[in-house]
C-alpha cells in the first residue's frame, strides 16, 4: 500500500498556508517534503503495522522534548535509529494542531540542517 493522499493533502495545505516554498519527492517508499531542497518531512508507509507515519527532520535539539510527545518514536529503518528525526504515529498527529505542530518543528529546524550531497 502506498502512502496517505489525505495526509499529503494536509501537508500541502499546512505548507502553503505558511506560504512555504516546497516540492514533494517521492523517496524512501513513501513522499518527502522538500524545503531549499532539504528533506523537511514526509509520509511512509509502515508496512509491519500498516499504517502511515509521518516523518519528521526536527535537529536533536528538540529531539528531547518532541519524544516525550504522544505518538512520537525514533525514526528507524535499519535498527539504528537516525539522530535529529523521530516518526510520529497517526495518534499523534490526527488534530490539525498536532499536525501544524510537527511541521513547524520541521521548518524551524530547516535552516540549520545539512544538504545531501548531489549524486551524478
């Protein structure tokens, strides 16, 4: 199954109200929100518990706080879990408030995070 159009509609919508310059790319089996072509957040689809996650690059120094947050785990793919982004579950983003909330963290940790490299 692939990702939630309904909560990349959200997404959308969250980002132009802000009156955010983005694109979407679809990557890592889901879709990502690129921000001055820095992954920002995105969408995956969580296939073990067949659900949506949002993905969220929010730096590691909100890590501390946002972990405590309903909903919210260390982003992992590999069994290594990757410093500066946590998953969120549905529960913790289901209110527009919570929602708003992740990708202001996102945006506000932005301007700070690195650039990957441009493959050839």
């Amino acid at each position: 199954m692939a990702y939630s159009e309904y909560i990349s509609d959200r997404i959308h919508q969250i980002l132009n109200e802000k009156k955010t310059n983005f694109y979407a790319k679809k990557m890592m089996g889901g879709l990502c929100f690129m921000v001055d072509d820095k992954m920002c957040c995105g969408i995956h689809y969580d296939k073990k518990k067949e659900t949506d996650l949002l993905m969220a690059r929010i730096g590691e120094e909100a890590y501390t706080d946002a972990i405590k947050r309903e909903g919210c785990h260390p982003m992992d793919f590999t069994g290594r879990p990757m410093k500066g982004y946590v998953f969120v579950t549905p529960e913790g983003f289901d209110l527009d408030k919570d929602l708003e909330y992740w990708i202001q963290l996102c945006l506000d940790f932005n301007p700070m995070a690195k650039s990957s490299k441009k493959r050839k």
